[in-house]
C-alpha cells in the first residue's frame, strides 16, 4: 500500500492534524486494554515467568530462581510502567534530506516520532528529544500533553534543509551518532523508553564485522532502558535504477563520481552491497540489544509500524509449549 498522500503535503498547519488521524485512527486499537506500548514490557512490576526464547530474549532477564526449579530456562515478564518517560533522538542529518519516494527520510522520520508521540502520550507520560542537526545537537526537555507533541512536530516540520555540500564551502562539521546517543545516555537518568530514529549510516565501517562507533553506547543505554531503534531507508539506496549515465554525489563531504547504470553487472554489485550494508546495520544493532523497527519511504509506514506491534505483542504473549526443553 503506497504512503498516505496527504502527509507529503507539507504546507499549512493541518499537516499536523493529518498525521494525529493517520497514527490514532489505525495504531490508537491496538492499545485497548492492558496498558503497553510500542514495545510490551519491560517496567518494574513483576509478571511471572516464561520459556526463554533463544535468539530473541535478553540473558539478564533470566528468571534463575525458575530455572532451576524447572531445569529449563526462564525469563522474567513484567508489566510495562504506568507512567513512561520517552526520549527521542532524532536524525536530522544532511543524509536524511534524501529521498525518491513519496516521503524523504527527514519526513518518514517525522511520521516515526508522530507514531511515537500519539502512542505514548497520556496522563503522566512525558516526551523529550534530541535532534542531531548538521550543525549542533539540540535538547528540547521532557513534557507532557498534546501541546507539547505538537510543538515538537511542528519545530521538526519547519525546520531548515542545509541541502548538503554546495563545492564553494567546506563540509559541516555536524556531530555524529555516537555523540548524540551519549547526550541521550548522561540526559535520560530515569529509566524508560529511548526511541532513536536514524539511517543508522553514521561512521559505519567498510569492513563487515566491525563495530560501528554508536553501538558501544547504544549498548550501555540498551542496559538502563528500552531501546528501539527505528532503521529508515529509501529504495534508491537498495538498489540502482537503469537511468543511463548519472552524477553521484556525497552531500556531506562533496565527493563525485559519474556512473554508468546500464550496466547490469553494476546494478548487482550495487544491490549486494547495499544488502552487506543494512545486514550490519542489523547485526550491530541485535548486538546492542535494541528493538529494530525498519521503515521505508516507498512503503506504507502505518502497516509497517502496525505489523512490528502485533509481532512484539505475540512474542510477549505466546504460550510456552507444554513439555518443552529449552536451551540456553
């Protein structure tokens, strides 16, 4: 299903109004009943115990008092906190300006923290964010209410596109993922829900099986909080369309290169590595322990959001099979 229409329509005030409608009218459901979120659990309330899943559940969520009274491995459950502190980090880089799709990254980015936003917000629940710019990092506290959901929107909706290297000034010295996960981490001392929003692209190692310079940090805030990670891509970094010859540019370091795209042999060493790529994206974050929600800019993002609740919500609530073994 293509993106909703109206929300590429940037101009005016409804735009807001358009996103609350595209976020409640088809996410809001799935929060009827039981209070949980994005994410089920975990909070400070104790719920009982489970099967460990390997591959899929957290080795320091190890019920050890139930494991050993059933010789099978066990995790905790617990209930999600009542009152949940969110802090955003959104990626508002020069590499998030791109786009071929009816959305760019920077405006799928916006939709994300809307989900978010609508989801979240209730009576004592707060929202707070940090914004990586091209030039500076910007904090805006945690509040609460539609108010503050709104301003926050409308200052990411309105704020100004560098467009990228112009070749007459030298590259924005913009600060980096891994600087923005660490003012998240010394900002964020009460523990609950870090959504980071980003193509996650940010000092990536060319060699695979390297450790991108954020996930040691998204590690240490994956200890103390929920963390969900919100991968967002354009098609055009899958793959290499067939348009003839084509000018490539770097917008943050101004690096060119002309490249033929009728050549198939190129096309599929361009898709195979742009698959490596987004595979380490994957595997560093799994490492670090954050939840990985990806969202593309030529797909209908609402369905794609309400497909990893219903997936989270079954893992969390699925029946441990009778007579089942486990491993560790």
């Amino acid at each position: 299903m293509p993106p909703d229409p109206g929300l590429v329509d940037l101009a005016g005030d409804g735009r807001l109004r358009r996103l609350e409608l595209a976020v409640t009218r088809r996410l809001d459901g799935l929060l009827h009943g039981r209070y949980q979120g994005l994410l089920p659990g975990p909070g400070s309330e104790p719920a009982g115990s489970r099967e460990y899943r390997p591959g899929e559940d957290e080795v320091r969520r190890m019920d050890w008092a139930v494991t050993a009274r059933t010789t099978v491995p066990h995790v905790r459950q617990l209930d999600a906190d009542r009152e949940l502190t969110t802090w955003l980090l959104v990626d508002a880089s020069i590499s998030m300006e791109y786009g071929t799709a009816e959305l760019d990254k920077r405006e799928l980015a916006v939709a994300a923290v809307a989900a978010v936003g609508f989801l979240t917000v209730g009576v004592g629940n707060r929202l707070g964010a940090q914004v990586l710019t091209p030039t500076a990092l910007r904090r805006y506290p945690p509040g609460s209410g539609r108010t503050h959901l709104f301003g926050l929107l409308r200052m990411l909706l309105a704020a100004p596109r560098h467009g990228g290297y112009d070749g007459d000034s030298a590259p924005l010295a913009s600060p980096d993922l891994a600087t923005a996960l660490d003012g998240v981490h010394r900002t964020a001392t009460r523990r609950g829900l870090v959504v980071v929003i980003s193509d996650f692209l940010d000092g990536l190692p060319d060699a695979p099986g390297r450790a991108a310079p954020w996930e040691r940090i998204l590690r240490r805030l994956a200890v103390r909080h929920q963390v969900l990670a919100v991968e967002v891509t354009d098609p055009r970094e899958w793959e290499l369309p067939d348009v003839g010859l084509v000018t490539l540019l770097d917008p943050e370091n101004g690096r060119r290169r002309e490249v033929w795209t009728g050549d198939p042999r190129l096309r599929r060493r361009y898709a195979a590595a742009a698959a490596a790529q987004r595979d380490q994206v994957r595997q560093s974050l799994r490492r670090s322990g954050a939840a990985h929600l990806p969202l593309r800019t030529d797909r209908d993002w609402v369905a794609d959001i309400v497909r990893y609740v219903h997936q989270q919500r079954r893992l969390a609530t699925a029946p441990v099979p009778a007579g089942g073994s486990g491993g560790a």
